[in-house]
C-alpha cells in the first residue's frame, strides 16, 4: 500500500508538472527567448568591441566640444577685426598715398572688399585683386606697409628700434632713391636704425647719409662721438659654414665707386719716395684701369681701344707732351696688357725704377685735362 501511494504521488507530481508547462506556455517560451537574446547580444557586443567604441565616442565628443570653443573665440576675434576695420576706406586712402608717392605712380591701389572682409591690391581701379605684382611691387608695397605700421596706433618712432632688411632688392634706380629718402624721411628719428643691404648703390647712399651724421656730430663743440657704425658679414671658409659680424673695411667706408679706390691707392703711391716690388707690379695695372675709366667719361664718343683715348686726351694739352703720352702708353702695355710675361731680374728692376715716374705724370695728365675734377678727387683721397 506504500509503495501504491508513492508510486501515485509521482505520477500526480508529474501531471502537476506537464500541466504547469501547459498552463504558462507562454511565460516559459518569452524566457527561453530572452535567454537566447541576451546570449547572442552578448556575443555580438563582445565582436563589435562595444566598449572601445563607447569611449572613443566620449573621445570624440570631447574634442568635438574643444573645437566648438576654438571657433567661438575666433569669431569674437572675427568680429573684433571687423570692428577695427570701421574705417577701411580712410586707412586704404593713406596707404594709396604713400605708395603712389613711393613707387612714382598711381597704377596700384589698396583696396577694402567688404565680401570678404580685407584688403586686395587693384592695377588701374578695376577688376579683381591683381596676382601679378612685380618682385619690386611686392617689395614696394610691403616697405610701404612696414613703415606705416611703425606709426600705428599713436607709436613714437623715436622710442622705436627699427631693422630694415634689403628694401631695394628687386627695385630699378629709380625706386632706389625713392627708397632711400622715404626710409630716411620717416624713420631719421627713430632710436636705433639697423639697415641691412646687397645692393652697393643703396649702401653707398645710406653710408653717406650716416657719414654726414658722425662728421656734423664731431663738428660739434665740445665733439661728440660717432652713433653710425658700419658692419658686413664674413662666411669663413671649411664646414660647417659659418657667418661672423665684423667691422666693414676701407673699401666699404672710405670709397664710392672702383675709380676712387683705384685713384686714391695710386695717389697713395705717388706721396712715396720709392715704391717696392709689390707695389710697382701694381701700378701698371691700376693706372691703365685709372685712365681708361678717366678719358672713358671725359670723352664718351666711342673710342676703339685705350691708345685713341689717350690721343683724345692729349688735344690740348701743354704739359703733358706726346713723348710723355707715349712712354706712359708704352709702361701700361708693356708691365699690364703685354702678350710676353717677363721674369727676368732686369725687368722687374726697371718696373719698380719706373713705375713712380710714370705715377707722376699719369696725374699731371689728369691734373691738366681737367684741374677741378682733379682737385676733387685730391680732397677726397687726402679726407679718406
């Protein structure tokens, strides 16, 4: 009878069972589904790397954030800019005076494009900006430009340092001087003036200016010292290569051109009793250099070679005879256009004996063909 009992007792446990399944079919079947669900979103979040992804989003968004700050300051920067430009037209208007004063024209102008909130450069005051500005027009209007910003926003120029870099780099001769008295005009004031040029013409013009300066401040009673100083840089040779600021030489200083380097180192010659070996191989040289260029700009016709200068040289003279012209002509040829290089003891001897003869009458000849240009060349040699 136990046995019967347990025995049915199982079976009612079994009925209860299968008829539980039945009853909630549903809520068995929704949860198996959401078992499953949540095994292949799991796999899939696991290949899909969904983590990573997550952060690198917060990543993104984050800078994303930066940016939006970046551009907010830009456009208050932006407006800022557009607020100073209130008066573009009046500011464009100076700087047209300026350049056309510069470069000697009024082809080129500044011009305020309100479309794009700037400035553009206008050939002839139509058409859009011109991209074909010349090396000298660039040049011209960046000079313009540096040395109207030096006046911005109430700047004392004399409380300035100033470094001007090769303003006439690509300028013609003309622009040179505009140059020149334009740098010279606005920035004469200026505390300290560095100017930094290849261009010798420009140099030449700039050292005489800061000459005159330290001549009228030594003038001065009691004197004062010198405030223009004169530099040029050296590459010294090997590697690496390297520059040095070293003081400018003589040549720089004291000369404008070869014919006054060539005529003040002869006149130097001549002020000696005797000249050495050294020296009298040089004067042949220098001294048809000297004369060529003399009687070149004395008499500017054409002439086919030095000995047809000379003769025009010789019309009119008293002092200066033909012997003298011919012996003068004959040391030149014969110690620096010779097609025999001689280098035996007797010719060296006779060039050093010579060389100071002929010296003196090479600047008898100029002193007599022309006394004034003469004596000016004198008076600068002596003051070199």
């Amino acid at each position: 009878m136990a046995n019967f009992n347990a025995v049915l007792s199982s079976i009612v446990d079994l009925v209860k069972k299968h008829n539980n399944k039945t009853d909630n079919f549903s809520a068995e079947t929704s949860k198996a589904k959401k078992t499953l669900e949540l095994h292949f979103s799991a796999a899939e979040i696991q290949d899909f790397d969904y983590a990573g992804n997550e952060r690198q989003c917060k990543d993104l968004e984050a800078t994303a954030a930066i940016d939006k700050k970046a551009i907010d300051e830009i456009a208050l920067d932006v407006a800022k800019l557009e607020a100073l430009l209130s008066n573009e037209t009046v500011g464009a208007k100076e700087f047209n005076d300026t350049l056309h004063r510069f470069i000697g024209r009024s082809e080129l102008c500044l011009s305020f494009n309100q479309a794009k909130k700037g400035y553009e450069i206008i050939r002839n005051g139509v058409g859009e900006h011109d991209g074909n500005l010349s090396e000298g027009e660039k040049t011209a209007i960046a000079f313009v430009y540096f040395i109207t910003k030096l006046k911005e926003h109430g700047n004392n120029i004399q409380d300035s340092i100033v470094v001007v870099d090769d303003p006439v780099s690509s300028f013609d001769s003309n622009h040179l001087f505009h140059a020149y008295s334009f740098l010279k005009t606005q920035c004469i004031n200026a505390k300290q003036l560095f100017v930094l040029t290849h261009n010798f013409t420009y140099f030449k013009l700039v050292r005489d200016w800061f000459t005159t300066t330290n001549k009228n401040r030594a003038r001065k009673s009691p004197p004062k010292a010198p405030v223009a100083f004169f530099y040029k840089l050296d590459a010294t040779p090997g590697s690496p290569r390297h520059s040095q600021l070293v003081d400018a030489d003589d040549s720089l200083k004291n000369y404008g051109s070869e014919y006054h380097y060539i005529f003040n180192k002869l006149y130097a010659y001549r002020a000696k009793t005797t000249l050495d070996r050294d020296e009298a191989f040089m004067t042949a040289n220098l001294a048809r250099k000297l004369l060529e260029s003399f009687f070149t700009f004395k008499f500017p016709r054409g002439r086919n070679d030095v000995s047809q200068l000379m003769d025009a040289g010789l019309e009119g003279c008293t002092i200066t005879t033909a012997e003298l012209k011919e012996k003068i002509y004959r040391f030149i040829n014969k110690y620096s256009h010779s097609d025999v290089i001689e280098i035996t003891e007797e010719s060296t001897e006779n060039l050093a004996g010579e060389s100071h003869s002929v010296l003196n009458n090479i600047f008898q000849w100029i002193e007599e063909a022309d006394k004034k240009h003469f004596d000016e060349m004198v008076e600068v040699a002596q003051g070199a």
